[in-house]
C-alpha cells in the first residue's frame, strides 16, 4: 500500500480455509481428526459459518498490521476494528472474493482490489487509513509470497527506456493537469507556510543550484530532466551551461520547446538519451528524481559515469526517494506505477560514491517537503477527476489516486524519506564554509 511501500502482511491461513470462507462450493478442506486418505470433506455453505470465518480472516488480517487504528467493513455490514472514536478511517470491502484476495496477497491485491472499486473509503479519509498501516507496521516485515512472486524489471539500456516509457510518456497533457506550470514532478521545497506549490518548486529549483554554487560559465551535466524546469532554470537564473539526458521522449520534446521559447536553446541541451551515454566534462552533475529509476545494482556504474564526467574541482547532486533501511518496491507500486524502480537507503547510495572515491559533502531529508508536495498534487488531481477518467477510465483514476494517497502517508509517517546528497571529488574545494549561501532569498532569485 502506497507509493513504493514495502511488504507488511504474511499469508495468515491456508488457501483451504480462505475458500471456505468465502463459501466456494467447489472448494475440499481437511479434516484433520481423520486419516490422510479420508481427511476430506465438502465444504460447509451455512451463511453464517461463512459470516464468522470472513470475520476471523479480517480480524487476523488487522493484528499482522500491528492493530492500526482503522476499521474494515464487511459486505454483510459488519464493521471490524478498534471503537469507533479510536479509530482515524474505515475501509469497506465489496464481497467475499475481494476479501480472499486481500488476505491472501495484500501488497499486491489492495491495490488491484482498490482499482476495482472493490475496496472503497466508508468513513474518513485514505490518507490516513494508509498512514496508520505505515505507522503500525514492524521495519522490515515482508511477506514470503511476496519475495516469490517478485519480478522486478531490470534497467538495462532497453529496459530502462521501457520502464520509463511506461510512466512518463502518459502524455504532458496528464501531467499539465496537476502539476504546477513547470512541470515539476519531484519534492518541492517549501520555505514558509505561506509558500505556494508554483514558489515552492522555483525555490527547490533555488536549492539545488545553489547547492552547487553554480555561477555564469559552468558547465553542467543533469541526468534524468523531467520536462527541463531545473536545466532551464540553471541557464536562466545561473548562467550555467547544461546539457540533460532523459529517455523520455514526450518530456524531451516538450523541454526542447520551452527551451526554443525562453531563448534559451544555444545554453541548453535536452539529449534524449541514456545518462550512461554522456559524454564530455562538466563542474556540475546534477541528477533530480531519476536515482529511483537506476536500479541499485547499477549504483557503482552511476558512479563510475560520474567520476569520467565530473572534473576535480566540480561538484554534485542527488535528489531521491529513500528509506531508513534496505527495503523492497511494493509490488503493486512497481508494477502498476513505476516499472523498475528502486529505492534506497543512505547506506545503499553509498554505493554511488565509495567505490568512485567521491566526497559526500552534505545529506539534507526533505521529507516533510515531500509530504506537502504530494497534498498538493492530490488535491488537483481531485479538482480534474473527471478530465482525467475520461482521458482514461475510472479504473486508471483510482489506481493514481491510490499511489498520490499512499506516497504522502509514506512521507508523512516516515516510511519513506527524501535525501539531497551534495558530492565532489575529494580534492575538490568547491565548499562553502558555512549554509548560509542557501538561504538569503528565494522564488526565483539568482546566485
């Protein structure tokens, strides 16, 4: 549940018991007072044998949670779960089957089931129902059958462009409905709690090339550009000159247009290819929201490109989802949202900068940041519900609705994290000697 959760839930009773749950009368359970080749018998159908089983599995189901302060309602109108004035939402759930799946692969088929409508919001809001199964869950818990049925896709040069096809050539036209006019897909930054979505991404924008110390003249590589707002931006306000990578045809196309716009097209370059692929030198390297997309076995060749690209006196970024502790993609997550993707803990980004012997000069957690951006992008993405079924269907609404949801109750509860991790070679001397360079103004001001 949520964005790139990890599992929590092991299957609790044997498939045999599920089916007798949920009264399938083709369905043989065991006996087991009696000898191996008689312990069968036909399944019992009584309404209310089946009422109590259902009972038990969700009753099971909230204990392996950790008992989360939430309610599950079942379809004969029972309501499980702590008093009502204990408990922050309920969830309700539509029939027995949606329950047997609940139950028997909960990392994956709370998502499926949500999709369907089959898992709906009764009471309270879905924000905080997830919050509280992040909050209750024991670190580290995973479930077997989800490390048997996990496929993760690789990100090769092939397979990287297919993953990313996936999620962010849906279509700018999808994105320009909720995000704010920059196109800022990533963590905000957000300097006063006056600061609006639109002044929050200018000034992240800030706060990564200020980071840098970028200046008139450099040079700068970027890996991954979304739409272009930070290469623009650095060109723009900076006078940097910087060239980005990005797999993602439609953004590359839409970056090199605002680029033309802005005049600023003999400044930067939007290179529509793998970040593995570049090519040349540069003070800066700057990469924003693509690390989750590397694939951690692919963490020292990153740091490898940015040892040949990065010259001794430069210095660089990484902006990323993290976590406290290794953990594993949800499996909904990775496969209905983001093919391929990855999310690490500080120990496993280290594998970027040892084995390349880079300096890590700084580490800042945005993480609350990030849990204010995702309120944003909820709330407009409620505001084009409609636009968007009838650019897709009600099915692809609620599944994006269920990732925007779970992704701030992950931030909010601290199951997930945000690291900006500042780098340099280790004879580099491009370091202030204090912070203060970073917070002297902000929305939109220059070095």
């Amino acid at each position: 549940m949520g964005c790139a959760g990890a599992e929590s839930v092991h299957m609790i009773v044997t498939a045999d018991e599920l089916m007798f749950a949920i009264g399938d009368p083709t369905m043989r359970v065991m006996d087991h007072t009696s000898p191996a080749r008689e312990r069968i018998r036909p399944t019992a159908t009584h309404p209310h044998e089946h009422a109590r089983w259902a009972s038990r599995l969700v009753r099971t189901l909230l204990h392996r949670l950790g008992d989360p302060a939430l309610c599950l309602r079942l379809w004969t109108g029972e309501t499980i779960g702590p008093p009502p004035d204990e408990s922050v939402a309920t969830l309700s759930i539509a029939d027995r089957a949606a329950l047997l799946h609940l139950v028997a692969d909960p990392d994956m088929q709370f998502g499926e089931m949500y999709m369907q409508g089959r898992i709906t919001v009764y009471e309270g809001d879905l924000v905080d129902a997830l919050e509280q199964t992040y909050l209750q869950r024991t670190p580290g818990a995973s479930s077997v059958l989800s490390h048997v049925l996990r496929r993760g896709r690789r990100n090769t040069l092939k397979g990287s462009r297919q993953n990313i096809r996936e999620h962010y050539d849906l279509g700018n036209d999808f994105y320009r409905l909720w995000l704010d006019p920059t196109l800022s897909y990533t963590c905000a930054y957000f300097p006063t709690a006056a600061t609006t979505l639109e002044e929050a991404q200018v000034a992240k924008l800030d706060h990564v090339c200020r980071k840098l110390l970028l200046r008139a003249g450099d040079e700068v590589i970027e890996a991954g550009c979304g739409w272009g707002a930070l290469a623009l931006h650095a060109a723009k306000r900076y006078g940097a000159r910087v060239r980005a990578f990005n797999i993602s045809h439609e953004q590359i196309v839409y970056a090199r247009e605002q680029a033309r716009r802005a005049g600023l097209d003999a400044r930067v370059e939007f290179i529509e290819d793998d970040y593995r692929n570049a090519t040349g030198s540069c003070n800066a390297f700057m990469s924003v929201g693509m690390l989750e997309h590397v694939g951690i076995e692919h963490y020292p060749e990153l740091g490898r490109v940015i040892s040949r690209v990065l010259r001794p006196d430069g210095c660089g970024l990484i902006h990323s989802i993290g976590r406290n502790a290794p953990q594993p993609v949800n499996r909904w997550i990775e496969r209905r949202i983001f093919p391929g993707t990855a999310v690490p803990s500080l120990s496993q980004m280290m594998q970027i900068f040892e084995p390349a012997g880079l300096s890590v000069l700084d580490v800042e957690n945005l993480r609350m940041h990030y849990a204010r951006t995702l309120a944003a992008w909820r709330a407009a993405f409620q505001q084009q519900r409609e636009r968007i079924e009838d650019m897709f269907d009600a099915a692809f609404a609620r599944m994006w609705e269920l990732y925007l949801c779970g992704s701030q109750a992950a931030f909010q509860s601290g199951d997930m994290q945000l690291f900006q991790t500042v780098f340099a070679p280790p004879r580099s001397r491009r370091t202030p000697w204090t912070r203060e360079h970073q917070y002297l103004q902000w929305a939109g001001a220059g070095p």
